[in-house]
C-alpha cells in the first residue's frame, strides 16, 4: 500500500531522529502538554458525574423515585378511593410509609429525630437486598450514634410528641433495640432521621391502624402519573425535594469544565509554538521541496498532519492517565474527602465514555486547527530565500 507523500513527511517530521533534532522535543513537550490537558477534563468530567451519579442513587435509595402524600401533610386511610385507584390503575410498586417527630432517648439524653416507619429497609442501608424492618427494631444514623455513643444491639427509647391523641394521660415511650447504624454522608439523613416498623411509628404517632403519611413510588418507569393525583394530594420526587442542591450541581459544571479547559488551552498553544518552530528549523528541506514543485497546500498538509497526530496522540494518552487514575480510585479509593462537606467519603468517579470521546475528538479537531494557524503563510515562503546559506 502507498503512503501519501504529506503523510510521509509529517510522520518524518514528527519524530526525527537527528542527533539533537528540536522537532522531537518539541513534539513530545506537545503531546506531554495535551495529554495533561486531557487528562484534566476527563477526570474532571468523571468527578462531575460521579457525584451527581452518588448523590442521586443515595438520595433515591432514602426517598423513592417519589412519593405521593398530603397537601398539608396530614394523615390519611391506606383505603382512601382516590389513592387506591391510582394505584390499582398503576403497573408500578408503591408501599406505605408513616414520618413524624418523636424524641430519641437513652440514659440522662434526649434529642428530636424524624422518625421513618417502613416496611423494608432502605437499600442503600441493605446494599439493594429486600429486607424487612421488624416491630421493636430501629435503625439510627451514623451521626445520632456518635452523638448518642450508641452500638448495634443497645436499647434506645422513642418518646412521642403528641399528647392529644394519646389513650394514656402522658406520652407514649417504647423501648426498641438497635437493628443497625447506616453511614449515608448525607447529614440530613445521618444526623435526624431513623427508621422503624409501620406498626411502632403508628403507636408512637398515635394513628389508628389505618392511618399513613403517604406512599413511596419505588419504580423509575413513572410517567404520567403526576398528573394523575389529584387534590388534596400531591407527587414529588426526589430530585424535586432537593431541587436545590442538583441546581447547584448545575451551576458548578461550567465553571469546572473552564478552569481545566484551560489548561487543554495552554496544550493547544505548546502545540502552536511546536509546529512553529519546527516549521523554522525544517526551513532548509522546505525550500528543498518548493524547488523541486511540491505544492503551497501539500506542505501546509504535512504540518496539519503532524498536528493532528499530536493531537490524537496526547488526546489517547490523556484517556489512558485518566482511565487509570479512575480504576485505581474506584479500586483502593485513595482519595478521600470529608462527608460532612461533600455528602461522600471519597472522590467520585464515574465513566462516560460519552464524554470521553467528545473530549478525544475535540481534542484532535482543535489540534487541526490549531495547527493550521502557523502554516497558513507557509507558501509564500521564497525557496531561494530558504535555501540562501545553506
């Protein structure tokens, strides 16, 4: 097979083999600079997805997918009409839960809590197995055992806030044992909240047999629905309730794609300054080749060429720095950061090969471009000129 002659010479270019050749050194301090700058973006769009990607499946894994409950919060019968068609109407799973306050109590301490009644533990706490929470067990949060010093197996108290509804003349107190202490990094969920049977919460909340806070829709093929529920009831899903915080993931992406797009940026100009003093120190066998009639365009080929292979060679350089550095985070998690802060122990990564390859390929269409910059006046270079002193 015939190698086109711009192909030839740029790879010649590229990595010449002259004893002290600048074109080399150059080429290499290009690809090294791009690679960087590469690498930089990727693992910078792998933090971004991998946090969005944790803080979603956490914050799904606690709430549902959404969850159907009272305009004002009230209570309500598991038998109501218009919930029980929704649901009958509806190929999706939803279970009953029961929230409410209560107060945490063991020895001469006592602190408000959230409590949760459900029928299966969350599975970001049952690592995604069907486990049920029975009556007179209670999960807590790494925060409430800290602050507690609680240990799987103790006894905890749980006091309700209610006096109204109450059979008895004061406050209803049960004793429950600790099932197990849950580490989510969300403090919201870490520091307020614990879990408990449906039975225990309607005896501490004081509510008839009957009586729920809502549904929790566990099924991510959700469609209409919303529009389905009707007054005085209402839908949210999780991503709703902490619209807040996926804003501020929103808002953070740009500025982070710009702060480490620069220094792919600061690549690209290495690569300019490379092409343009190879274009100096090959001026003598350019001049060569315009008097032998090669073409204005065939040499601006050449170094096109031996851009773009700067560039897709710093471009798979970087991906294969970047990609290691992910599997080795994902791996033996080297670099941890604090959960109070960043809602995770851990940088997180994620790959989207989507993104990667955009990365890849913008990486190379730029280095075209960029290497066009220094050649466009290369024709008009006299070859007698060139050729002078030599």
């Amino acid at each position: 097979m015939k190698i086109p002659l711009s192909l030839r010479f740029a790879l010649r270019f590229l990595f010449s083999k002259g004893s002290g050749s600048f074109s080399s050194y150059a080429s290499w301090l290009a690809i090294g600079g791009l690679s960087i700058g590469v690498t930089a973006l990727m693992l910078t769009a792998s933090i971004i997805q991998g946090f969005e990607e944790t803080i979603s499946y956490k914050l799904s894994s606690f709430e549902g997918k959404g969850r159907i409950s009272h305009i004002l919060g009230k209570s309500f019968s598991i038998f109501d009409p218009n919930i029980n068609l929704l649901i009958n109407n509806s190929s999706d799973t939803f279970t009953p839960y029961i929230n409410g306050s209560a107060l945490l109590r063991i020895g001469s301490k006592a602190e408000g809590v959230l409590i949760e009644g459900l029928e299966y533990v969350p599975k970001s706490i049952s690592n995604n197995k069907i486990e049920k929470i029975s009556e007179g067990e209670i999960i807590i949060g790494n925060g409430v055992s800290l602050s507690f010093d609680i240990n799987i197996g103790d006894m905890v108290y749980l006091q309700s806030l209610s006096y109204n509804n109450s059979i008895i003349s004061g406050p209803l107190i049960k004793a429950l044992k600790v099932k197990e202490i849950f580490h989510s990094g969300l403090q919201e969920y870490d520091n307020t909240v614990v879990y408990i049977s449906n039975k225990d919460a309607r005896s501490i909340l004081s509510l008839s047999e009957n009586q729920i806070s809502g549904f929790i829709h566990n099924n991510y093929n959700f469609t209409n629905i919303k529009l389905d529920v009707k007054y005085p009831f209402y839908y949210q899903t999780w991503k709703e309730k902490h619209e807040l915080l996926f804003r501020w993931i929103s808002l953070q992406k740009l500025p982070a794609y710009l702060m480490f797009g620069l220094i792919a940026l600061v690549g690209l100009i290495n690569l300019i300054a490379a092409i343009t003093m190879i274009i100096i120190e090959k001026t003598k066998q350019i001049g060569i080749l315009l008097a032998q009639g090669i073409h204005g365009g065939l040499l601006k080929n050449i170094f096109i060429l031996q851009g773009g292979f700067i560039g897709l060679i710093g471009g798979i350089a970087g991906g294969l720095i970047s990609s290691f550095i992910i599997l080795i985070q994902l791996e033996y998690e080297i670099l941890k950061i604090p959960s109070d802060i960043y809602f995770m122990d851990q940088i997180p990564f994620a790959f989207n090969y989507n993104i990667f390859f955009k990365i890849l390929f913008s990486s190379f269409f730029l280095a075209i471009i960029a290497s066009w910059l220094p050649v466009r006046n290369i024709s008009d270079l006299n070859s007698s000129e060139a050729l002078r002193y030599e």
